[in-house]
C-alpha cells in the first residue's frame, strides 16, 4: 500500500529492521552511511536497493534533514554499488518512489538499482 511521505518516520518499518539486524538480508555493500541488498523480489536479473542508515522517509525528508557527509556518502554508495557490479556499461536504471502517487511502499528513503537487460521504457504506457 503507497505511503504518506510527509508522515514521520516509522522505526518499525521493514528498512528499520533490517538496518537493526532484526531481519537477514543479502547484503551488496555497507558502509557508514547506506546499506545495499539485494531486494527479496527482483524485477530485474539483478535488482538491488540501497537505503541511507538514517531516518529518512522520502528524498524531500532527507534533504531538508540530511548532513553533507549524508547525503554525499548515501550517493556515493548508489555508485560503489554499480561499479563495483560492472553496470556503467552496459547501464542500469535507479528508481526511488516517492509518496503515493509515486508508489512508495516503504517508509524509508530507498533507490531500486535495476540492470542485467534493456529495462524498457521508463514509464509504462
């Protein structure tokens, strides 16, 4: 069910819980900052989420409350994830839903990493 994204953060939602170990998960790359996994049902040959370790509901919550280091080091990760899975070429798709009408799920700000075949177009028709 699409989430109200100007709602607070939710510490029990299923992000929160895997950040604290609650639920496994088949971590791609962490640092300080972001936690990258692979998502329990792909929809793509390779699908991975990356979400930052702070409490963030949606991109707009996140940059108004995010420090620098953040927000760079939460980016940053989105690329290590990509590179380091040899993506750049031949390209890959990030995907964050936001809010409702942007059918987020999930009450903490994540980016889909989609790749493994031509993905389409970018929005259904």
């Amino acid at each position: 069910m699409p989430i109200d994204a100007t709602q607070p953060y939710d510490d029990q939602n299923v992000f929160a819980k895997i950040l604290r170990g609650e639920i496994p998960n088949k971590t791609v790359y962490e640092d300080e900052w972001a936690l990258a996994f692979h998502d329990i049902n792909p929809q793509a040959p390779l699908h991975v989420l990356v979400i930052p370790k702070g409490p963030y509901v949606s991109w707009d919550d996140f940059s108004a409350k995010a420090s620098a280091e953040e927000i760079a080091g939460f980016i940053r990760a989105v690329g290590h994830v990509a590179r380091e899975a040899g993506l750049v070429e031949p390209g890959y798709r990030l995907l964050a839903n936001i809010g409702g009408h942007g059918h987020q799920e999930v009450p903490h700000l994540h980016v889909h990493v989609f790749a493994g075949r031509p993905l389409g177009p970018m929005l259904a028709r």
